[in-house]
C-alpha cells in the first residue's frame, strides 16, 4: 500500500494539523486564482511561441502530469490511498469520463457558437449548481445568497459583450457543457467530503489516467493524433518538450488546488470563483497583452468583482452564525441555596450571640 509506514515531512491528509491562519479556504481559493491565471498565460504563450494547437494533446499532457504527480506524492508518504471496492472503482471511472466529456462538449460547441456567447452562457453555471444541489442534495440557499449572484452574472454579461452568434445545436451544446461543468463541480465536491471522503490527491491519482486514457480516444477520433505525430517528427525541439513538462507540472498543482479549495468551500463557491477567475483573464489579457476593451467591458469586471466580493461576504457571514452557539429560548436560572435546615439555624443564632 502507499505511503504506509513512511515518515510524513509534509503532511497533507485531511486530519493534519496545521496553522489556522494557512489553511485557511480563502488561502486556497488565493492559489487556485493565481495557478489558474498562471496556466492560462502560459498555455498563451505555448500557443503564439511554439504554435502548438492541438487541445486534446494539451490536456492529456495535463491529465498525465496530475496522475504521475499524485503517484509520487503518495509514494513520498503524502497521503494513503483509500482501499475502495468495485462500486467505488465505478464512480471514480464515470468521474473521469465526466471530466473528459466536459471538456470534449465545451471544444466542440466552440465551433458552433462565438467566444462571447460561450462565455456569457458558461458563467450562469453557479445557477445550475444551485438547481442541481437543491434538486438532488435537498440544500437550501439564503435569499441574500441569490441577491448576492445577481451583479456577478451580470457583470460577466457586461465584460464579455461581443457578437453572440450561435447556431440551435451551438446553443444545446454549450448549455449541455455548462450542466456538465456544474455537475462535476457538485460531483468532486461530494466524493471529498461526502461517504467516500477521499483525499484531494488520492481523487488526483485514480481520475487522472482513467481521463488521460478517454482524452487520448478522442484525439484519436478527431484526427488530432495523427497531427501531434506529424509535429513531433518536423517541428519538435527540445525548448517545446521543456515548457509542455513546466506546463504539466503547473496543471498537476492547479487540480490538486482546485480539489482542495471544493473540498474546503462548496460547489457554490467554485463556480463564483470561476466567474471571478474568467473576468481576471480579461484583465491579465488587457494588462500583458496589450488587448484593447470597451466601456462596457470594463463596468462589467468591475461588476464582477464587486459580486464576487458580495458573495464571499455572504457566505463568510451565513457560516459564522452557523458556527454560533444557539442561544437558550429562557435565560438559564442559577439554582436557589436551599434554606437551612433547623439544627443549622440554631447552630447560627448561638454563633450571633456569642459574638455580641
């Protein structure tokens, strides 16, 4: 078994004790911000530098990265991997395929819709998170909650405003992946803390190769793979093999991140942070590569940011009263001293006057 009776330099499990002040789930939506920021400016400048277009290829290097990463974890005495059984084993490969049919819907209705519309419809995926945990988790939300999403899924309208051309199975397809997206935020939530409860890196370790092997097939089907062969025996240099590898590391720790951060927060909160993260982009976009934006993209990151801000108010707020004692519906009497019994007040009148 892994990482049993090995000594633990760093401890990661889920019980390890560790300074409040860092671990914190805000110290880990920060990392997953600046990680997720990190890798999308560096798989810009794989694609311009190198020219390496092709998606499948990309992910699956991601997807490989995280499973080799989390097998050396373990092996380093990380974590211990959970003993599952056959039904267990079933959930985690309808997670990966999850995972990877997420991504497979969310490249193919690129095709069929714009870049704006894609991204407005994406980011009302807090709302299907709400309607899938209320439907089939029978939670409930606080209607300052509600309010609180309003200017973030406007502010995401505002800052990706553009041409919103799609066609009817464009439309179906990127609602499909947005359902999709939520559902596996919902999914990786609940297998960390609900009867599985498994360790952020162990969920890294069985659903990172079952998703390498699912993103290479569908490579194969797109006639990707062929592609990657052909730019590997022209074009490969030894700079591109560098960065992919610097590239796959950074993905490994953004799953890990990011499955710590759903772990420690909710379903809710990772979608918002997603929005928040989405309009981030367009702001590193702006500030590194020089792209140029409207009045109305620019109210509308502010929008976002400031609901973002709204949302983690009202939810830092609605966790503390949940962490408050209740208060007694009566106010607790202290017992009455009983009266003293006749010997003892005899006893007391003898003990008065001999002290006169």
């Amino acid at each position: 078994m892994l990482g049993r009776d090995r000594p633990h330099p760093l401890q990661l499990s889920a019980g390890a004790a560790r300074p409040a002040k860092v671990d914190t789930s805000y110290t880990w939506l920060a990392m997953y911000f600046c990680l997720n920021l990190t890798l999308t400016i560096y798989n810009k400048a794989i694609l311009s530098t190198f020219h390496f277009g092709f998606p499948w290829t990309l992910t699956g290097i991601h997807t490989l990265c995280s499973g080799i990463g989390a097998y050396i974890m373990g092996r380093m005495g990380y974590f211990t991997p959970a003993q599952l059984g056959e039904q267990e084993n079933m959930v985690m490969l309808m997670f990966s395929f999850l995972y990877t049919l997420n991504i497979a819907i969310s490249n193919v209705s690129l095709h069929e819709v714009s870049v704006a519309f894609h991204q407005v419809v994406r980011a009302m995926t807090p709302v299907f998170t709400i309607a899938i945990s209320v439907a089939f988790l029978s939670k409930r939300y606080s209607g300052m909650t509600y309010l609180s999403l309003v200017p973030l899924l406007l502010g995401v309208y505002m800052a990706t405003v553009g041409d919103y051309s799609y066609s009817a199975m464009g439309f179906f397809l990127t609602v499909l992946g947005t359902l999709l997206a939520a559902t596996k935020t919902v999914v990786t939530n609940r297998i960390q803390v609900g009867r599985l409860q498994l360790h952020p890196l162990d969920l890294l370790l069985r659903m990172s190769p079952l998703a390498f092997v699912q993103t290479v097939i569908f490579s194969w089907m797109k006639g990707e793979l062929e592609e990657v062969v052909s730019f590997c025996k022209e074009e490969m240099t030894m700079s591109l093999v560098m960065a992919l590898l610097v590239n796959g590391i950074i993905a490994f720790f953004l799953n890990y991140v990011s499955f710590t951060a759903n772990k420690k927060t909710s379903a809710l909160t990772m979608t918002v942070a997603a929005n928040v993260k989405q309009v981030l982009s367009i702001v590193v976009a702006v500030t590194v590569f020089n792209t140029k934006i409207g009045f109305l993209n620019g109210l509308g990151i502010m929008m976002t940011l400031l609901g973002g801000a709204c949302y983690s108010y009202v939810d830092l707020r609605e966790k503390a009263q949940r962490m408050r004692p209740p208060t007694p519906a009566f106010p607790q009497v202290s017992p009455s001293v009983p009266p003293p019994s006749e010997k003892e007040g005899a006893e007391l009148v003898n003990i008065r006057i001999s002290n006169q």
